[in-house]
C-alpha cells in the first residue's frame, strides 16, 4: 500500500569552496533565496546498415547548471565566493576559476541548516556562466549566479 508522505526541503544550507577544499563555515552562502539544478544528457545515436534499429547510444559528458540567487546584504557575494576573491582584482582571473558546490539538505524537522546534513550533492570543478544584479525600487537587491560543470554526486550525510 501507498504512503502518503510530503516532501518538504525546508532547511537547506550552499557552500562554495575552491575546488577540493574542505568544505567549512567560512564558505556557506549566507543570504541565500533561491537555489536550482539541472543536468542534461546528450545521447549520440548510432546506426549500423541493413538495421531499421539503433546500434548503439553513446552517452556523452553531462552537462550540469546550477543556478543560485541571494540577497546582498553585506556577506560575502556568490560571485567572490565561486572566483576566490579574483573578481576584485582582475575579471579574466576570475572566469577561469573553479569551485565546488555543496547543496547540504538537513532535517524538515530543523530550525535551521546545522549539523550533518540528510543528503548531500555536490557540484565539482564548476564555473561562473553569468553573473546579474538586481536593484529594485519596492525591494531588496539580488545577486544570481550560474555555474556550469560536468560532475554531480549525490550522497547521504
């Protein structure tokens, strides 16, 4: 029989680090609104004469997006995170830096993120695609940022 069970990702917590660095509280995204995944598979398909079917699919690398908007509220900014501080200095420094992503999922039973997380995906070797700011007259400044890789892992906490 069926169970009935919400799904409720309620206290979740971002940390941007330089690439296989441990992650650590000095990384967490403070601030955060929003926070989205996608990955897509490219599948080349193969064909063999005198066959109507396919031959063979060749699973190509992923591609994986994640896409993270907070408010600017005196932390530090995404951008300054995924670039390690170069996007103060020089902007070519900062698009060739990489960083890994964590998106810790914690307990919907929780107050807050803290402690060991239920579910961890973790985002490595990822790249600045697009950085946009957000200044309205009725409303809170935004930062978005969107990364681009080709590594995604999933792993309980």
């Amino acid at each position: 029989m069926a169970r009935n069970q919400r799904i409720f990702y309620a206290c979740q917590a971002v940390i941007i680090t330089p690439v296989a660095n441990v992650p650590a509280d000095d990384y967490i995204v403070k601030g955060l609104q929003s926070v989205g995944m996608s990955s897509t598979f490219t599948l080349d398909q193969v064909f063999e004469t005198g066959q109507l079917a396919i031959y063979e699919n060749i699973e190509d690398i992923a591609d994986i997006e994640v896409t993270l908007e907070k408010v600017i509220d005196g932390y530090k900014l995404i951008w300054d995170l995924t670039s390690q501080g170069l996007c103060k200095s020089t902007l070519a420094g900062a698009s060739k830096a990489r960083c890994d992503v964590y998106l810790g999922i914690f307990d919907d039973g929780l107050d807050n993120a803290s402690g060991i997380p239920r579910n961890i995906c973790w985002n490595s070797g990822m790249y600045t695609s697009s950085v946009s700011y957000s200044y309205t007259v009725d409303g809170s400044a935004t930062e978005s940022v969107t990364l681009v890789g080709n590594d995604r892992f999933w792993n309980s906490g």
